[in-house]
C-alpha cells in the first residue's frame, strides 16, 4: 500500500520510506532541503505526520558538532508535535488522528535500573537521542525537521487537546528540561527560585516554576526583555551585567537553573544561594568551566546536572502545562528560515523559540 503523505513516500510494504527533510550536510554547513530514508512503520511503530518542530539550542550546538562526534548529514529537531498518520499491528497507546509528540529519545535498553525506574534519559546503555545517534537496527536516527518520522509508541507522547501543536513543541524538549530540576528539587510555595538566561528553555522554567508556586527571579544578561520575563511569570528579574545584583541577591536563593549555553562564573552564582541550596545546571556549554569548591563548602551548597527526562515525566509535563494553559511563547517560520534563525539564537535573539511550520519543509 502507498500512502500519499504530503511529499513523503511512504510504502508500507517497503523496509524504507523516503521522506523530505532539512539536513546540515557536514559540521558547521548551513542546513538544506534534502530526503532521508527512514523505516517501515514496525508492529509497535507509529507513523507521525509532523506539523511543527522546535528549534533548540542543542540543535546549533549538535549541527555545528559543538559536542563533537556528530553525524553527517544531520537532521536536527527534538521538539515535535504532529499527528498520526498510521499505526503498527501491535500499538494500542495511539490511533491515526491523535495529536502526539516526540522529545529527545526515541528508545532505550527498557531493562536497566534507570528504564525500569521511568528515567529512560539515564539509561545505562546510552538512550538512542532522537537525532544524531544511531538506532537499534544501526541506521543513524534523523529528528523531527522532517515531515515525517516514526516511532515506538512507548516513546511517543500524548499531546492534551487543550495546548495547540505549535506552542507544544517546545515543551518536548524547553518544557520537560525545566519541569524535571523544578520539579525534583521541590519548587513549589516557599521556595525562591532563580532561572539564569530567558531563551528557550529559561522562558518555560520561568512559567513553570511559577505555576508551581515559587517565588520566581530571573537572571539575564541585560534587562532588555524585562517586561516579558515579569509578563511570563517572574516576580523578580535582574542583569548579570551589572556587579550590584550578585551583591543584592547574595545568600538569598534556594534554587537555580541555568539554562545558559555558554560557560559562566560558577562561584559567583554559587554565592547567591541560602545554606543548603542547590544550583542545577541545564545548558551544555560546548568549554568546561573551572569551580572553586570552597564556593560549595560554605554554606553547604550543592551542584548538580540534570538531563531532559523521563517519558513518563515528560507525559506528567504536557499534562501540567494543558492543566495551567503553558505553551510557549513561539515565532512559527518557515522551513527555508532555519539558517538565520540559528543565527538569531546564537545572539541570543529569541522570544523565545523559533518553531518550524513542517508544511514547508
Ligand atoms: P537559548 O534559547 O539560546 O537560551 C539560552 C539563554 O542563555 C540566552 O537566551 C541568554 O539569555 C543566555 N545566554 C546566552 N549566552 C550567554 C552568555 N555568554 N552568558 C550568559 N548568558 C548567556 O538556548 P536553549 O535552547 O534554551 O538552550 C540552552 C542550553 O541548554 C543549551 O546549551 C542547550 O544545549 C542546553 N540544553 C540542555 C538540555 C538538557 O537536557 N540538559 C536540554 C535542552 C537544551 P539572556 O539573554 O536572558 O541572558
Ligand atoms: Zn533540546
Ligand atoms: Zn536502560
């Protein structure tokens, strides 16, 4: 049988389909239109038809193989949201017409501690990321700047009918990357909680943590997108640039996530914690960055990582945000757009995530 997708060719009796995508052919190279091939929909398979995807700052880094190790040609795109189009003879979880998402990974060794324990994100084998990894049949995975893809159902999300597929996508990566810190380190009523840089994923910790109760700062560069941050839920919101805000706020915070992509001054944000606080950092610097550990020694501070999260975390995510009305804040572009809006990223020129109409792809 061959299903008319859009411009995908998608035989359902063949091992593979082809389907149109925007690819970076090698490290650093601007993304162009091209196909992929990717597999026949398999018995626990669904078959999504993209609408939009998002465009996060791991994608930059990952397409410019800031990270190292990429694989060429690349298609980024871990933030999708779209519709099924068709479902394998096992699935039970989807049907075609549901509204669904896909995040980061798209499968996982489902047997160690971490799969068993719903943190899939941490799996001892490696999760099989979304793009730029390669799968369990040893193809290289292409993510969701594409107009189709498919995946096992157990890694795909439900996307509730109250959030509109554009302002979801995001939440797939920039919402279950905030949620899962805020989350595990108790944001709630109470609690003062700083977000460090309001791009793509600092604009979801700030709704996020707000929505949750805590009394929220954010610490950007400058304070030219001030009244946005106030708008989107910040009580409180300060420059880095200026000296003067790690002397006021010094001692004063419970909680921080970084959300920054570059490397920054760790003891000086260290120092705006209480005793016992916790600075969690989100953003992956492509350079290490150096610590004074007497920065953590008094006051008894903690420093930790955190890594997107569970699927069953991310399902408790969409959830949340349908329940509280959060999506993101979104500038929808056309596929042929994606250069420059990696540029206007880099120069953290972003309010506050670019998201790809996949009709144009
Ligand atoms: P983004 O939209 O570019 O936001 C990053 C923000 O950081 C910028 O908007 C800017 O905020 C601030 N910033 C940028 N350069 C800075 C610098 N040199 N010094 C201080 N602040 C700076 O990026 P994103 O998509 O949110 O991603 C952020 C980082 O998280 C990336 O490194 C990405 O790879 C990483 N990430 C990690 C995970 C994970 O699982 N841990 C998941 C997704 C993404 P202001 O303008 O407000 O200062
Ligand atoms: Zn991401
Ligand atoms: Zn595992």
């Amino acid at each position: 049988m061959v299903l008319s997708a859009g411009d995908s060719v998608v035989d359902m009796t063949a091992q593979t389909m082809i389907v149109p995508a925007y690819a970076a052919p090698s490290a650093k190279a601007p993304l162009e239109r091209t196909t992929i091939e990717r597999r026949a929909v398999g018995a626990s398979d669904v078959l999504i038809d993209v609408k939009y995807a998002g465009i996060c700052h791991s994608d930059i880094h990952q397409a410019r193989d800031g990270w190292g190790e990429g694989i060429f040609p690349m298609v980024p795109g871990h933030e999708i949201a779209g519709v099924v189009a068709a479902v394998g003879a096992d699935v039970t979880k989807f049907k075609v017409g549901d509204r669904v998402g896909v995040g980061c990974m798209v499968d996982s060794c489902r047997e160690c501690e971490n799969c068993r324990a719903g943190l899939e994100q941490y799996c001892a084998k490696g999760n099989i990321q979304t793009y730029n990894a390669l799968d369990k049949n040893g193809e290289p995975t292409y993510g969701g700047y594409s107009k189709h893809i498919v995946v096992d159902e157990a890694f795909t999300l439900r996307i509730p009918d109250g959030l509109a597929l554009d302002v979801a996508a995001p939440l797939l990566c920039a919402g279950i990357t905030t949620y899962s810190p805020l989350a595990h380190w108790n944001a709630g009523p109470g609690k003062k909680v700083a977000v460090v840089g309001l791009g793509g994923l600092g604009h979801m910790a700030v709704k996020i943590a707000h929505a949750m109760g805590a009394e929220v700062t954010v610490l950007s560069q400058s304070l030219r997108k001030k009244d946005d941050g106030l708008r989107l839920g910040a009580d409180h919101y300060y420059a880095t640039s200026d000296d003067a805000t790690f002397e006021q706020l010094a001692g004063s915070l419970d909680l921080i996530v970084s959300t920054v992509s570059a490397p920054l001054p760790l003891d000086k944000y260290l120092g705006l914690l209480k005793t016992d606080g916790a600075f969690v950092n989100v953003g992956a610097p492509e350079e290490p960055v150096s610590l004074n550990l007497f920065s953590l020694i008094l006051g008894r501070r903690s420093l930790a990582g955190s890594g997107i999260g569970g699927i069953q975390e991310t399902q408790e995510m969409l959830d949340f945000c349908a329940e509280h009305g959060l999506g993101a804040e979104i500038e929808v572009i056309r596929a042929e757009q994606i250069n420059e809006a990696y540029e206007r990223v880099l120069a953290s020129d972003v309010r506050y995530r670019f998201v790809i109409d996949a009709d144009t792809i």
